[in-house]
C-alpha cells in the first residue's frame, strides 16, 4: 500500500515538473481569457436578462449602461418574462434576484413580510447617512417609529396643517416668484425650483421652520445640496465592490471624502434643530409647542439622535420624491399638450362653479374639495409616476431559503429587488401600450381606478406603505394646478432629458423652461 502511496505521488511530482517545464505563464492566462469569454458567450446565449460576467457579475454591465441603466434593466426584465437572476462580483453580497411580478412582490412587502428586511447590503450602504431612521431599520425599531409617525400624519392637525402650508407657500412664494420669472423673461431649471419649493415645505411642516429656498436671489442651500450628493455618493456603493469603497472610507479618499463632508453638513443641521427645540420645549413644556411634526414626535420616548435619523428619512420621503414627480409631469405636460389642454378644461370646469361670476385667475386658491374634483389630473400625476416613478427601485433581503409565486427560488441572504421603473414599462402587468403616457387608463366611467398598490409601487406596499401618499397627491395637485392655471411651462429646446443614477429620480441635467402667463378666463 505504502509503495502504490509513493508511485502516485511520484507521478504527481513528474506531471507537474512537466507542466512547469513545458507551460508558460502566457498559456495560463491565455487558457484563462479563453475560458472567461466562453461563459460569458454561454451565459448571454443561455439567459434572456442583464448579463452576468464571469467572476464580476453584473457590474460591467450596469457600468457600460449607466447613462441609460433604468432602461437597461426595463428592457432585460421584459426579455426574461419579468425575473431574472443579479449578482455582483464574486467577492461582494451583492446577489439574487430582480422581479416586477406584482404576485412575487405582494408576497415580499405584504404576505410574508416578516421574512424580507432591509438586510446587511442596504444598511451598509445607508447607514452612515441615514442612522437609524425609519429608511434603513427593520423589526420593532422601525415599528415603532411607523407608529410614531403615523399617530401624527393620521391625524385632523397633519391634513389641515400641511394643506395650509402648501397653500401659503405656493401663493405667497412660488407663483410670485414665478411672476418675477415672467417679468425678467428668465429661464430656469424647474427640477431646482420644485425642489426649493419642497424643502421649504417639508422644513416648515417638520421643523417648523422656513429656509428660504424660494426667494427671489435662489440662495444656496449648504445642507439641501449636500443632501443631495451624500444620497447620489451613497446610492453609488450600489455599483462598486464592497472592499473597494470601505477601503476608500477607511483612508478617506476619493467619493467617500466628499461623502463624509456631506454627511457631515447633513447630521450637523439637524441635530442643531433637534437639540434647539429639544431644550426650547423643556423650558415651555412638551404640550405648549404642537405645531410641528418634530415638537409632536419630541418625548423621552426618543433620543435626540434618533430624532435626528427620523426627521432625515421623512426629509428624504417628503421633499425629493414630490419634487421629482412634478418635474417630469411637466416635461410631460410639454411632450403631450393635448393632456395639457384636458387638464385646463377640467380646472376651468370646476372653477366656473365657483359663486363669483369672474374672477382673476392669480387670485383663486384653490380648496380641498376642489382639488378632489380635479379628477384627470390626478390621473395624469398618476400617469407621471407610473412612468417616472420617484423612486425607481428598491430592495429587501431573504431572511431564510423561500420561493416566491413565481417559482424563483431564494436562498438566504438573497437580494430581491423590485424595480418601479421596470415595472412601469413590463407589458406583461402594463399591457403593449405601458411605454404610452395615457392618463385615461386611470379613469373609467368618469372616476379613478384604484391600481392594485403592488402593480403601481410608486407609494411602497403592504406595511411599509407610504404613510404620507395622500399629502403628496394634494401637494403635487395644488402645485400643477396652480401653475397651469396662470401660466404655459414652455420647454427650452436643444436639452437632453434623462434620469439621473441615484435613489431618486432626479433630472440628470434638470429642465430649463420659460413661464409665459396665460390669458385671464
């Protein structure tokens, strides 16, 4: 036995001597090319969704197409019959499965809920940004903050409260400011303008405080623009192996020094506001300041720390994704003025009700209950959303082994990311026209249809559904409303509109557009 042990190793020790006689290191890795390019032809032959490389997965991909990635991952997604397979690098986490199967994904966000959480990928990305906040957290820490949140926005105070506030805002700052536009003949970036409008909006409902974002100089915002970078820079850890960027932040070089400083201007903002009201109301006492969402949710209950990681998430939620929204509804307002013309008439329909017998059209303001007649233009927003939704995707991770509706099987710590803006434009949950803006296939017999909440994801599903959708539709409402009314958003020629790559669906290069005022009734 001990000679057969010595025969074998000796003729192990020959084969490789041979080898490193007779191979040279270029035959390796030309074997190595050689191999490389022929699973890659095997995969692309073999699978209908994104490619998958060899050892890198899907980043060469999402590189190569990063202009256009949304489209990208649309088109693969309508290839494979809605679900395909993801994975990054051979060294990353990053791996599972992308869907826009509503069944799938109803199964996800709603029917076994408990088992799908934000997971170690999102939070490592996130975390350094948003904290703890309601954005990144699972189990009973973002439980309570959902009822922490929802005992304010569900409330008589939250409705009439935020109604009032938009109505000031847009009245007394926006359309003035889009007057001196008008008198000036100037052009500008209506993506900016929008998100001016929200910030201030979501700063007086949350901190009760007015930032001045819409006033008539445009000033820099240090904390709104560096919000927007440390989302983008952090959104960008997406597309990078994880080694890679940890290592960056370790040293504090390249994106994750600019991230850092960000972050800081961000947390330094907010926790200065928390840390003022926190000790203002200690001196007038809890119950004497209920004006704000923050002096509501301020308690015991809550560090400041934790107030600071809320107010951020609700940032995030309440100022970006609107904003966003309105932007590419008037892009689309301009692509489809036949719509335009629609909403007009239905404005001037429900105006024309109203006790005075004319009346100047800078002055109407408009009320709740008209906003609710106000039927095709919701349907339009909604139509805006289920192309361009403002935030285009999303992710949960797979706490144990599963298989969805579908017959996907997960494994755990499995990836399942639910893309918006593929779903919008899958013929198999839209139909063959899902790439057409048609506001009408929201309306039938003169009312709005209720889409399944897992077919239109724009406002999030089952538990962790958008506690603030009904403030964002009367929000965007009010705001087209009041802008078509007075005045015609002319597009300026010669731009390229795209999306931008971060967690909301920005504008890449905004979206320059001169007002002309309208024509009184």
């Amino acid at each position: 036995m001990k000679n057969k042990e010595v025969i074998s190793i000796s003729i192990i020790e020959h084969y490789w001597s041979v080898m490193a006689t007779n191979v040279r290191f270029s035959d390796v890795v030309l074997a190595l090319v050689v191999l490389f390019i022929v699973r890659a032809i095997n995969q692309r032959l073999t699978s209908k969704g994104p490619m998958l490389w060899p050892l890198l997965g899907i980043i060469p991909s999402a590189l190569l197409n990063i202009n256009d990635i949304y489209n990208y991952f649309a088109e693969a997604l309508n290839r494979c019959g809605g679900t395909c397979t993801i994975r990054a690098t051979c060294m990353d986490r990053f791996r599972g499965i992308m869907t826009v199967d509503p069944s799938s994904i109803e199964y996800v966000l709603k029917t076994n809920f408990d088992k799908f959480q934000k997971g170690e990928v999102y939070k490592d990305i996130f975390t350094d940004l948003f904290g703890n906040g309601s954005f990144v957290v699972d189990g009973e820490a973002w439980k309570e903050q959902r009822l922490a949140l929802t005992s304010v926005m569900h409330t008589s105070w939250f409705l009439e409260s935020t109604h009032g506030v938009i109505q000031d805002l847009v009245h007394q700052k926006l359309l003035s400011l889009i007057d001196e536009f008008v008198k000036l003949e100037k052009v500008i970036d209506v993506q900016d303008l929008l998100l001016r409008f929200t910030f201030d909006n979501i700063c007086i409902s949350t901190f009760g405080i007015n930032p001045g974002c819409l006033s008539i100089e445009l000033p820099d915002v240090p904390f709104a623009e560096a919000f927007e970078k440390a989302t983008e820079i952090s959104y960008h850890r997406l597309f990078i192996p994880t080694f890679i960027w940890k290592t960056l932040r370790f040293f504090g070089v390249g994106p994750e020094k600019k991230l850092k400083e960000a972050i800081r201007i961000v947390h330094t903002f907010v926790r200065e506001i928390v840390t003022n009201r926190r000790i203002k109301l200690r001196k007038s006492g809890y119950e004497n300041d209920r004006s704000d969402i923050l002096s509501r949710l301020m308690s015991d209950r809550f560090s400041d720390e934790m107030l600071k990681d809320l107010c951020l998430s609700f940032i995030l939620a309440g100022r970006d994704t609107t904003s966003v929204g309105l932007a590419w509804f008037f892009w689309l307002m301009h692509e489809h003025p036949h719509v335009e013309r629609l909403i007009l008439s239905e404005i001037k329909e429900i105006i024309s009700h109203r006790k005075c017998d004319r009346e100047n059209i800078y002055e109407i303001v408009f009320t709740k209950d008209e906003l609710k007649k106000m039927v095709y233009l919701e349907a339009a927003v909604s139509e805006t959303l289920r192309l361009y939704p403002s935030v285009p995707h999303d992710a949960k991770e797979a706490k144990e082994d599963d298989i969805l509706p579908n017959g996907a099987a997960v494994k755990k710590k499995d990836l399942i990311i639910y893309s918006m803006y593929a779903l919008g434009r899958n013929e198999l949950v839209w139909g063959k026209d899902c790439r057409e803006f048609k506001p009408e296939r929201w309306i039938k017999n003169g009312r709005l249809v209720a889409e399944s909440q897992f077919k239109f994801l724009v406002f999030n599903g089952g538990p962790r559904l958008c506690a603030g959708k009904q403030f964002s539709y009367i929000q965007m409402k009010m705001v087209a409303a009041s802008i078509l009314l007075r005045y015609s958003v002319k597009v300026v020629g010669g731009q390229t509109v795209v999306p931008k790559v971060t967690p909301t669906l920005y504008m890449k290069n905004g979206l320059s557009v001169k007002f002309k005022p309208r024509p009184g009734l």
